[in-house]
C-alpha cells in the first residue's frame, strides 16, 4: 500500500495483522513550524576550524579568562544554565541564549540590537560586563601567535583583522543547526517519530496559541514581543525592575518597546534551563505555564502543561558535526 506526495517520501514499517507492510508517507504541509535542513550551509573548512579556535580564544576578552564558550557551551544546549551569565566583568544582565541555529534569528540578542552575526562578534567583544576586550590588544595577540597567522593567510587576505576575526566566528556560529530533531523527522513523514503524547503535545501547542510566535524553522526567533501581552509579568515576579528587564525600550526610548523582547527560539528548549531573559523559570513546565498565563491570557491545566512540554522536548537536535570535529564537546556527546 503506498500513499504518494508531491514531495520526497519517507518509507515505514508498520504492521498490519502481524505481517509488516511497507508504506510510503508524504512530509507534513501547511505546519506552522518547518524542518531545520539536514545539514548545515556549506563554509569552507579552513574557515569553519579556524572560527572554532576562536570560539573558545580567552585572548579575545579583557582578563583572558573568558571566551565564547564559557556563556554558550555546546554539551550544555549552547548556553551556561546559568539564571545570568558571568562575563569578564561579573555578572551581567540577562540569561544567555543558545548559540545553536542563531543564524537563522533574525536578530541577535534579547533585545534584538545586533542585526548580524559579525556585529554580535564584537559586541560582545568590546562588552565590559561580557569580555571586556579591547581590538587592537587583540590583534596584536593573535598576529604574534604563528598558528593563527598562517591559519588567518589562508582565510583573508587582509589578514588577521577585527572584521576578518568576527567574520571566522560568524562563520563557525552559521554551522551550528541541530539537525535531525525527532519533531523534524515527523515534519518530514516519520508518523512513529512521535508518541501519541508527543503529538497531542504538539496539537495543543497549536490550539493554545503558542505558535503565533513561535513558528517557522527556528521555532521563534523571528520577531519581537512584549513580555506580559496580557498581565504583568514584572509586577507579579516580585522583583524590581532592573534596566535589561526594559528590553527594546533601552535602544529605541519609545515607550511602546518597554518590555519587549525577541522571541526566542524553542530549538534545544529542553536543554537550557533556566528560561526568559532574567533565567526566572528554572524548569521548561513552568515556563509554559507562565507563557499561557502572560502571553496568552489562559489557564492551562497540569496536564495540558506536561503534553506542550514532552511536545518540546522532541525538538532537540543533534550537536553539529563542525562543534564535535573541532573537540568542543566531550566524545560521545550526542
């Protein structure tokens, strides 16, 4: 029995009766979340390593003591599991996002001020709560250093830059897709890649309202939203405000982005507690019950809860080739 699509089919096993039968099933359309592609976009090798070394370079910070890994470590779902990240100069203001698929954001950082991934390079860079590091310093440090000249020739020829160093980074972060995330292979046809439950999950994730911010390949990521649409998050957490908690409203001064922020993406969400920009939800359940509280306006029962969130958990991807080929994760590391 074969059940034919305009797309690529997927071929299963199923049983029928005891006997096993073959069937052809067609990839999911008209989803309001697509699959990440299967691998990620091609960068030449060189580069890609070379934007790995870099990656966890503590010559790029003020003390020499922090490097991009120490906020966003990849056996650790591209985060610290940290409610605040520490930096160079302590702590800083907001929890870290994940690294991995932050190329297809399409800003970066909760407030959404750095449009491109070589900005957010030096941004964090030159931070002085983040790195604390200082551009020329460091291209001094690493043109003394023969590795990084000979490896800078082969990339630029300009040579060792801070624009050619942000770039190599930048290049490097586009290779971190997770791949192959059980939710994505159901997308692509695999009906036995999710439980009943996981399904159920999902159909709730939709029905609640979840996915008019969290959809497209990114799972959110690709626009901003205030955070309390209906009820005050900030009054009810119990804490003062601290000026991160402004969101937007410290770029633009308008008062309509007090409290906005970008909507962050659920790729990996089950691996990289604590959530929200202040680290205030220490566990994924919780946050989807005060995402249906504050952002939907609905009261959401303990079981609906624990559906949305097994339904989360399959959207955890693979750790990209390039992060196990240059030995940023413990072997084995899946």
């Amino acid at each position: 029995m074969r059940f034919k699509g305009q797309h690529a089919i997927l071929t299963l096993l199923i049983c029928l009766g005891g006997q096993a039968v073959a069937i052809e099933a067609a990839p999911l359309v008209d989803e309001p979340i697509s699959a990440l592609p299967e691998q990620a976009p091609y960068i030449p090798s060189g580069m890609v390593k070379l934007g790995a070394l870099l990656f966890a370079e503590k010559r790029l910070s003020g003390n020499r003591q922090v490097a991009c890994t120490s906020c966003h470590d990849f056996a650790n779902g591209g985060d610290d599991g940290l409610p605040k990240s520490v930096g160079a100069g302590g702590m800083m203001g907001t929890n870290a996002p994940t690294v991995y698929n932050s190329s297809l954001n399409f800003t970066q950082f909760w407030d959404g001020r750095s449009a491109t991934l070589e900005d957010q390079v030096s941004i964090a860079v030159l931070s002085p709560v983040a790195m604390g590091g200082d551009w020329g310093v460091i291209v001094k440090a690493l043109q003394s250093d023969p590795g990084y000249a000979e490896a800078f020739r082969k990339e630029f020829k300009e040579g060792i830059t801070k624009e050619t160093i942000s770039r190599a980074i930048a290049d490097f972060e586009r290779t971190l897709i997770t791949p192959n995330a059980r939710f994505d292979k159901f997308l692509r046809g695999d009906a036995l890649a999710l439980s009943n439950r996981e399904k159920e999950g999902y159909r709730k994730f939709k029905s609640y309202g979840c996915v008019a911010c969290h959809q497209g390949m990114n799972v959110g990521g690709n626009m901003f939203q205030t955070m309390g649409v209906m009820g005050n998050f900030f009054k009810d957490r119990g804490l003062a405000e601290l000026k991160p908690d402004f969101g937007r409203f410290n770029l633009t001064k308008q008062e309509t982005d007090r409290h906005v922020f970008k909507v962050p993406s659920l790729r990996n969400v089950a691996r990289t507690a604590p959530y929200f920009h202040d680290g205030s939800a220490p566990t994924l359940k919780g946050a989807v019950r005060t995402m249906a509280k504050y952002q939907l306006g609905r009261a959401i029962s303990e079981e609906d809860a624990g559906l949305i969130t097994e339904f989360l958990e399959t959207l955890n991807g693979e750790i990209p080739a390039s992060v196990k080929a240059a030995g940023l994760v413990p072997p084995g590391a899946q």
